[in-house]
C-alpha cells in the first residue's frame, strides 16, 4: 500500500470508508462527518481551501482504504484541523494511520503553527494514536467547531 493525494475518482470510496467507520461506532449523527456537506466531493473541497490537502492510502491495484486531512481551522491564525483519519477494515491495524499522521502532520508543520483535531472519547484506539503522536488533551473544544457532537478535543504543537 502507498499514500497518494486524493483524485476525484476516490471520493465515493472515500464517503463510504468515512460513512460506514461512523455506522459501526453509532457515530452517524447529526454534527459529525457523517453529515458534512461536501463529504461526497472531498477532492473539490479541499482544491478549494488554502493550505489544506487530503491523501489516501491505495493498495497495488489503487483501491483507496483510508485517508486524511489537513485544512485551517475556523478563525484560528496559525491552527490546522486534523480531518478524517477514517480507515477501511482491510487497512486497520497495519500502521497505515499512522503513516496517514505523519504525512499530514509533516504538511501541516509548513503551514500552521498548531494543529487541532476533535473526536470522540469513545475511540479509544485513535485517541492514542493522536496521544502518541503528542496531541494534548483540551478541557473543551476551540471556537469555531463544527462537529458539535464530539466530545473530545485535542491540541498539538507544531
């Protein structure tokens, strides 16, 4: 498996790997990913905001199985937002997220000065993916959040 830019033939792919990790965690509700307006046309949507990029990460036939992004962060100068670090099954438990981290997080060290992502405390093992990546814990979420139904916040140091 490698990791490549998102093209827009993924973005179904990528809908679904997203829509189907929230189903299975109970998460497809309202102020989730699960409900973001352009989640079917990522490709387009992150042509579109400054410094942002989203990858993939293909297998040897180029079938997408995960991916993330980094885009800026409401109002915040200097701040990313980790976004969408959703892998298929076949993918988890590989290291792929992790290698999905460091790409995004090495973009995003070019760009911002922080990087800020919000989830859920229920997703124990990507909250420790994030800890190990020395992502600090937050009392509440930073203003400016759209994903109103998360419960978990966390702040990294560029």
């Amino acid at each position: 498996m490698q990791i490549r830019t998102i093209q827009a033939k993924d973005n179904k792919k990528m809908e679904a790997i997203i829509k189907q990790s929230l189903e299975s965690e109970n998460l497809n509700i309202p102020g989730t990913a699960y409900f973001d307006p352009y989640l079917g046309e990522l490709y387009q949507f992150y042509q579109t905001e400054p410094n942002a990029n989203y990858w993939v990460v293909v297998d040897e036939n180029d079938e997408v199985a995960g991916g993330i992004g980094i885009g800026p962060f409401g109002n915040h100068d200097g701040v990313a937002e980790l976004q969408k670090l959703y892998l298929a099954p076949v993918a988890q438990g590989r290291g792929f997220a992790k290698k999905l981290m460091q790409t995004a997080l090495e973009f995003a060290s070019k760009h911002y000065n922080q990087c800020y992502l919000e989830t859920f405390e229920s997703l124990s093992a990507a909250n420790h993916l994030y800890e190990k990546f020395g992502f600090v814990k937050l009392e509440k979420p930073l203003s400016g959040s759209e994903h109103n139904a998360c419960d978990c916040w966390y702040l990294k140091e560029l």
